[in-house]
C-alpha cells in the first residue's frame, strides 16, 4: 500500500504548483521525469530567438536561390531585341563610316584638281595658253602634258575620265567622283573652269 502523502489530495503536483518561485518552465522540466506522458518542451525565450532566426535565414536563402535563378538566361524576346539593337547601331556605325570616306574622295579630288590648275596656270605663262584639247581624254593625260610644271600625287580620286576644253585663254575641266555603293550611280561632278571649282549634282 502506498504512503499516506502520494494518495493525499495534498500531494506532490500540489505542493509544487503552490511554490511561488517556479514558473511554468520550471514546473514543467520538474514533472517530466515524474510523468513520462506529459511531453511538454520548456518555453525558453533563447530557444524561440534561435529557430526565429533559423527560419528567416531560410526564408532568406530560399528567396536569393529563387532570384538567381529567375535571373539564369534570357528569354527569346530580350535576346530578339538585343540582336536588333546591335544590327540597328551597326548599320548607323557603317553608314557614317561610308559618308566620311566618300567625303574624304571628294576633298582627295579637290586636291587634284588644284594641282591641275596650278599646271595649268603653269603652262599658260610659258606657252601663252593653253594645252590643246586634242589628245586630252583622261586625267592622266592632261597630267602627262603639265609634269613639268607641278607635281601630281600618284593616287587621285577623280573620274579618270575627263572632259576638257581650252579656247581663247579660257579652259573647263568636268571630272567625276563616285561614291560607294550603287554601280557608281551616285557622286559628284566637279567642274574646274578658270581657276574656280565648283559642284554639280550627277
């Protein structure tokens, strides 16, 4: 038979429960000994920080592993825009690179035709007039007849082809310069008449 102080109503649940100086805590990690069927976990504030934070470096990781692999490749759309973007600046890029070289033929021509007025000039002084235009169909031509008066750059931009004509101490000079592209459609026709050049649409 059991001692008269556990079968009391008085007993050790009792007594405990009565002790001011213990909390929950305490009474439970007291009685879990005693009562195996009472699976009960202390309520310790250090303990609900720590899975506190262990959950949201969790939550933290899951999000950043969602990000980086939301952010893995590009779609159909975005690579579609980025190759017309590149074809749009590539075409702008070879169009202002073609415009400058035909603009550097037209100058390069400029230089040749001063040169030939400089001959010209020249060879007027000396022969008091100038060449005749029998026998003069190309530039190389009439640089032929002016070598002794000045020197010609061995590469010129012009229209080999020319058309010259002298009378009465006055001459003209129509040459060409062809830009690129076209089949040589598209230029500009210089005109050296009398010292003055001009340009003249094709």
């Amino acid at each position: 038979m059991l001692p008269r102080h556990i079968l009391s109503p008085e007993s050790w649940e009792g007594r405990l429960m009565r002790r001011r100086n213990l909390n929950a805590d305490s009474w439970f990690g007291y009685c879990s000994p005693l009562m195996p069927g009472l699976n009960v976990a202390p309520n310790r504030p250090e303990s609900q920080e720590k899975h506190k934070k262990t959950s949201l470096s969790h939550v933290n990781i899951q999000k950043a592993g969602s990000y980086f692999h939301n952010q893995n490749g590009f779609t159909l759309t975005e690579l579609l825009i980025v190759l017309a973007i590149i074809a749009i600046l590539s075409t702008a890029g070879m169009m202002s690179y073609i415009i400058a070289r035909d603009k550097a033929k037209v100058a390069s021509c400029y230089v040749s035709l001063d040169a030939v007025k400089e001959g010209l000039e020249g060879y007027s002084i000396e022969h008091n007039g100038y060449p005749a235009p029998e026998g003069i169909n190309t530039l190389a031509d009439l640089s032929e007849k002016l070598r002794e008066y000045v020197d010609f750059s061995p590469r010129s931009t012009c229209d080999n082809n020319i058309t010259y004509q002298s009378e009465a101490g006055a001459y003209q000079i129509t040459t060409a310069v062809h830009y690129t592209g076209g089949n040589g459609a598209f230029g500009v026709r210089l005109v050296l008449e009398n010292g003055e050049i001009r340009e003249e649409p094709m």
